[in-house]
C-alpha cells in the first residue's frame, strides 16, 4: 500500500509527484480524473514540474491512497511529495524502468513475428507474435485512454488505441503492433527525457542536508533534522560542509561557495555578521552561525518554490497552442469519420477507408505541437536556475526576449551601492595626501554619515594613524567639525564652503572653487576640509566621495545591446551630474535623473512610449514602483531580499550584473527554439495529413513520424540546457581555482592562521 505524507489538517493540500508524463495532454488527463473523485475539492497537475496539488473537500477524510490509485490507473505513477530534504529520488537507470522493459518486451515479439513474416511463414505464431505486442505495448495507453473517455476527454491515447484495435480488426496484425510498439517506445523515451529536463528541481531539492548540528545551551552538539531548527538556534557548519538553514556568522571565518544560489564562481569570505544561505558549501574554516530562518522560508525553500511554479506557468506561447490544439484535434477527428465514410460510400470499398482514417488519427495526435511549447521552457528555466537566475514563470521569459530597452537603476545596482574615496588633492603646503585623509578621518571617525564612513574606511586600508580628536560636532546637512591639537577642523560640503565666502565669485573663482566643480561634474562629491584659523577659514583640501561603478559594469551593457538591446537608459534619484558620469562610464545612451521612487515608474512608461517593451533593473526595495510597472523586472542580489524574491519577475540571486544579458540572450534563444519547434510540428502534421488522405502513407509510418517529431523537439529544447560557449568557458575556469591560504583548525573547528591569529 503506497504510503501518504501526513497532513497537518484533513483539509491540508497533498503534493504527489508524478511520473510517466509525457504530453501536457496526459496531465490534463490526470488532473481531470483526480478533480472528479469525491473528497477532492481541486487538484492541480503542473507538468514542468512533474506534480500534482490536491485540495481535499472541507471534512473530507484524506484520500491520499485513493488518489495514488486513481493516478496508477491513468497509467501514470504517483508517489507522496515527502523528504525534499537531503535525499532525492534520482532517476532510475533505464534498465530498471518497468514501463521501458514491457516496451522492450513488445518490441522483441514484434521484431520475431516480422522476421518470421518475411521468411514467408503466415502461420498462426505469427499472429499471435503481433498479438502479444499489440497487449504488452497498448495495455498502459489503453487504459489511460479509457480514464480519458471516462473523463470525456478525447487524448492522445484514444486516437492510438482506436488505430491499433481498428488493424486488428482489419487483419492487419504487423501494423497494429507497429504502431503499438512505435508509439510506446517514443512515449516511455520522451518521458524519460523529460525527466532530465527537470533535473533543476532535483538538483535544487538535494541541496540542503538532512541535518544540522545544533548547539545548545551547555556546548554540546546535537544532529536533529533540520525542519526541527528554529529561529536563534546555533549551529555548528564544518569545513566542506552544505550548510542547512539561513543564518548569521557569530564564530569562525570561512570561504563560503555561494554558486548553488547566487551563481557567483569565486567563494565568499564570511565572518562574523555575515549573512549565509541555506545549500551554499562551506570552505576551509568552521562557522558557527544563528539561525535566522525557519527551513520551509528559506531562500532556498522560496527558489524552490518559486521555479516550481515557474515551469509550470504558460507562456502566451503555449497557451495559443492550446488554444488551437483544443479545436484542431476535434476536427481532425470529425475529418477522419467523414473520410471513411464518404470513401467508403463512393468507393464501395470500406476496408481501404477505413485504413485510411485510421491513419489520419494517428497522425492528427498533436503531442509534437502541444509539448513543444513547455519542454523549452522548463529546459530554459533549469538552466537559468543554475546560473543563479530564477525566471518566475513561462511569460516572464517570453517578454523579456522582445524587449528593446533596458533601464537600470544606479545605486546598488549599476554601482557598488556604497560611496569610497575617490580622489584626495592638498590646497595647503603644509599639506600632502596623507595627511589630509588623516586629518578628515580623525574628524570623521566619530560620525555615523555614509560619506564620513567612506573617509575612515579609505584611511584604515592605507594604515594610516589617526590623530585623536575630541569636542566633535555634527551639523545635519552641514558637516562636522572636531578639534584636533588644539584646532578645530571642519569637514565641510560645497554648499558651507559657499555660504563662508571660500568659492570666490562666478567671475573670479577660487582655486577651491574649480577643485570642487571639478569633481562634482565627474560624477563626486567634493568634502573640503577646513581649519579655523583666526575665526577664518583656511581650506586645507578636497576630498572626493562617490558610488564606484560595479566591476564589468561596462561590459555587462555591452552584453546587453549584444543580446538585442537598442537603449540602455539610467535611472538615479541623484543629480544629473552624478548620473551622467555613471553612464559614460557604464556606456548607457541615456539619463534620468532626481527621480523619486514614483517617478521611476513614470520614466519607465516614457521609455517604453519611445522604443518600445522595457526590462527594469533594480534592488527590488525602492525600485519596487518601476519593476512592476516594467514589461520584465529584474532584481539584483535578491539572494539577500525578500522583496526581490515577490516583486521581480526575474531574479539575479547575486550581485552580478552580466546576469541581466545571460537572462536576456536566454529568453531570445527559447523563443527561437519555440518557433523553430512549432513550425517542425505543424509542417511534419500538414504534410503526413495530405499523405495520409490519399493512402501514400501507412499507419506504421505515420506513427514513426509522429513520435519522431515528438521526440525530435524535445530534444531541440533541451538543448537550452546546455551551457553557452561563454558559460563553458568559465566553468572550465572554475576546475582550476586559485589555492586558499594555508589555514590551521582552531581549538573550535574555526579556521585560523599558522601563526595563531583569527585572519
């Protein structure tokens, strides 16, 4: 008896994952007769994913056995979707496939009975040779074509049961197991290829261990499962170790692998209050971290979540072929009956109509056309899974390949998000670099502003020894001031240094002056800093403070017109100055600047009115207004924000802008392959349909051609799995890492150097 993962609730939903399907029409299929057992309020069948969702009715008893049943007699296989955790249930080799060896099976009795046919023996073994196959081969499509009929759907299955049942009928005992054996061999390869194709949810799945090892209160280790983590739990991750939950660095320093999530190729380093995900791979240090998230809210539970959903949505692709698939099989239908009847009636030869139609239906089933949308998609979106970009759904990735234009925020996306100190230049003579970055960072030391932070960062990196500096002040919007050695010394913006008459005037500028627009039209902000001499002020230097582009920023715009993008336009609540600047640098064609969070949305319509379908780009917190107005949103580092994760309708789990060109170049690729798949369908249908209508093709060539056509676009989407010559290049890179340094192991697993010091 199949075992049923317990429920919380009677009323809870049950997910089964299914195998054996391969036709968005078998799902349909399934999906209809689980929907009309009684118990069951709605059941669900996503076919990118392989699963089905099952809602029973309010008071119902559980009918998780019954629901397996009614799967099994579908002739598909259902199994409880239990233990996504640690262990996943691989594919089976091929040789033990139940459903391929009856296959094989059949096929070596039709293989005997036709060589014995050729030998010119027409006895009653060789009947009975295609007989066995016809049963051995048809018995699984047969009966999911009657749960088919019962569910008054006509499927594939129907059309292949009446062909093979209408041969024998006929006498034509070697065709019927032809097309039995044809039709179920291309069905259990294409399943079994269809699987591969959803390796991205169980490659995903495996991830996250089983177990974690918790520490309590005394210290000591304890391995539980990890859905038994709770939020502020420790944990101890050991080197080489995946790590199990969410959760902040409190001990310990490590090189973390954040590819499984983010898509990064080089590990992080991670030290205390670090943040870490769930499923990255520890390197040569031992962490103990806080557990920050329960396991079901993960950001590798969500991804999961979220590309489930994702190949199971439809793109407006697909839901065209549905659309025609769902009148086109009728009427080939209706054309099938009025052909062997009309033949017959004119001809006066039934036998041969009849054959004739029986042929045409074969030929009418529309698998090739109606999987060629959804194998692409899914094929598409596990491999930008694996790159650490999550598509949330089959439109999402459609759009994006006819967009024209791509507007990208700056702040923390097109740059660091961070200001650093940029350039220092001395006005005094007693001045030099050093000294006045020393100077600034003694001031600076005491204030919490993100300018002043970047000045004592810059400091530190450079060694530099502080002054001490006492009676600090800080005035909002103003700067601040400190005294340093019995001075007070000021570090003050342009506007101050205006307003204390240090700017000259338009005519005569100071020195200070052209200094400071100098580096405010190159993208800065000028600090200058001042010493109080005498009550007047006497500039000492500038400092410049900006937001450093993000690395390959340039080049990843470059990619972008690459994959097909004619505009790449700025979005930035800064100046037009800043803006500017960042653009030059990044090579974007345009600017909008001094923009709110609102008013992004309203540039994004502007942009799509002048070139058309737009991509939005951002950190998905204050670009949330514009990635929703977007025709696509992307996210950047949504690794890290829950709000990228609901806005987005695509996600870079990194911080790496080449992502967005790599999303691109993909949906563009997968729209080629959908068109190149639709028009293999209809042209291979079209032509064996004219064929058929005048008996120049059998029914055993019909089903050849069929299933080949079948098989021959799923495999040309999956060949959207398959790395790009640039992503091969440097995954070969990856195979060759640079050696870490030498660390020892600490007293607590923590990684330390030879020497003994934490690094």
């Amino acid at each position: 008896m199949t075992a049923v993962a317990p429920a919380a609730r009677a009323d809870a939903p049950l997910r089964f994952r299914v195998s054996g399907m391969d036709c968005a029409d078998c799902a349909l299929s399934v999906q209809k007769a689980v929907s009309a057992m009684p118990g069951v309020e709605s059941a669900r069948v996503n076919f990118g994913a392989a699963t089905l969702t099952v809602v029973p009715g309010a008071g119902a008893p559980s009918p998780g056995e019954e629901i397996a049943a009614t799967v099994a007699r579908a002739g598909y296989h259902a199994v409880p979707d239990v233990a996504r955790r640690g262990a996943v249930l691989d594919e089976a080799p091929w040789w033990r496939d139940t459903r391929l060896r009856w296959v094989l099976l059949a096929a070596a009795l039709w293989v005997g009975g036709s060589l014995i046919g050729l030998a010119g023996d027409a006895s009653p073994w060789v009947t009975g040779l295609f007989a066995g196959a016809i049963v051995l081969g048809g018995w699984p499509f047969a009966r999911a074509g009657w749960q088919s009929m019962l569910a008054r759907r006509l499927d594939m299955n129907v059309l292949m049961t009446v062909s093979a049942l209408g041969a024998a009928v006929l006498g034509e005992w070697g065709e019927g197991a032809a097309v039995v054996v044809l039709f179920a061999l291309g069905g259990a390869l294409q399943a079994r290829t269809l699987e591969r194709t959803r390796g991205a949810i169980r490659g995903l799945m495996a991830l996250s261990p089983a177990t974690a090892s918790r520490i309590d209160a005394a210290g000591a280790e304890t391995h539980v499962p990890v859905e038994d983590l709770g939020i502020g739990d420790l944990i101890r991750v050991r080197p080489g170790e995946r790590l199990p939950a969410d959760g902040v660095v409190v001990a310990g320093f490590s090189a973390v692998d954040q590819s499984p999530i983010t898509g990064e190729s080089i590990p992080v380093d991670k030290g205390a209050g670090d943040e870490c995900f769930a499923g990255t791979v520890n390197g040569p240090g031992a962490l103990t971290l806080r557990v920050s998230k329960e396991a079901s809210d993960s950001t590798l539970a969500r991804v999961i979540h979220l590309v489930e959903e994702a190949q199971g949505s439809k793109a407006p692709a697909q839901q065209t072929v549905d659309r025609f698939a769902a009148v086109y099989t009728p009427a080939v239908i209706a054309g099938a009956i009025a052909l062997a009847l009309g033949g017959a009636a004119l001809s006066g030869d039934p036998r041969t109509w009849v054959y004739r139609a029986l042929t045409l239906l074969v030929i009418a089933c529309p698998c090739a056309l109606v999987i060629s949308t959804p194998v692409s998609i899914v094929s598409a979106i596990g491999a930008a899974t694996r790159r650490g970009i999550l598509v949330k759904g089959g439109a999402a990735l459609e759009a994006a390949g006819s967009a024209r234009v791509v507007a990208i925020d700056k702040t923390g996306t097109l740059t660091i998000g961070r200001p650093e100190v940029v350039s220092i230049e001395p006005l005094h003579a007693e001045m030099n670099s050093r000294s006045l970055l020393a100077t600034a960072a003694a001031v600076e030391a005491h204030s919490e502003h993100p300018l002043a932070r970047a000045i004592a960062q810059r400091a530190r990196e450079e060694g530099i020894a502080v002054p001490p500096a006492a009676a600090f002040r800080a005035d909002p919007g103003r700067g601040a001031s400190a005294v340093i050695a019995g001075q007070t010394i000021g570090v003050r913006g342009m506007r101050l240094a205006r307003e204390r008459g240090l700017m000259g005037s338009e005519e005569r500028p100071s020195p200070l002056a052209a200094t400071m627009h100098r580096m405010a039209e190159g993208g800065a902000t000028p600090l200058v800093v001042v010493a109080e001499v005498d009550e007047s002020p006497l500039p000492l230097g500038v400092i410049a403070v900006a937001d450093r582009l993000r690395p390959h920023a340039a080049d990843a715009v470059r990619r972008m017109r690459e994959a097909g993008i004619v505009h790449v336009a700025v979005l930035t609540g800064d100046t037009r100055a800043v803006g500017e600047a960042i653009a030059q640098a990044a090579g974007a064609d345009s600017v909008l600047a001094d923009l709110l969070p609102g008013e992004k949305a309203a540039a994004v319509r502007e942009l799509r009115a002048q070139f058309g379908p737009v991509v939005m780009v951002g950190d998905g917190v204050n670009d949330a207004p514009a990635l929703a107005v977007a025709d696509v949103g992307i996210a950047m580092g949504a690794a890290g924000t829950d709000v990228a994760l609901e806005t987005a309708d695509i996600a870079l789990m990194g911080d790496d802008l080449n992502g967005v060109a790599e999303a691109l170049a993909l949906s563009r690729r997968t729209s080629a392959v959908i068109r190149q798949n639709i028009a293999l369908s209809l042209a291979t249908k079209g032509i064996a349909l004219v064929l058929a209508a005048f008996g120049i093709v059998n029914l055993w060539v019909a089903v050849a051609a069929d299933m080949g056509t079948s098989l021959a676009v799923t495999a040309n989407g999956m060949r959207l799995a398959l790395p790009t010559t640039r992503r091969l290049g440097e995954r070969m890179l990856r195979l060759s890492p640079p050696l870490p340094a030498r660390r020892e192991r600490g007293p607590g697993g923590e990684g330390v150097l030879p020497d003994g010091h934490q690094p």
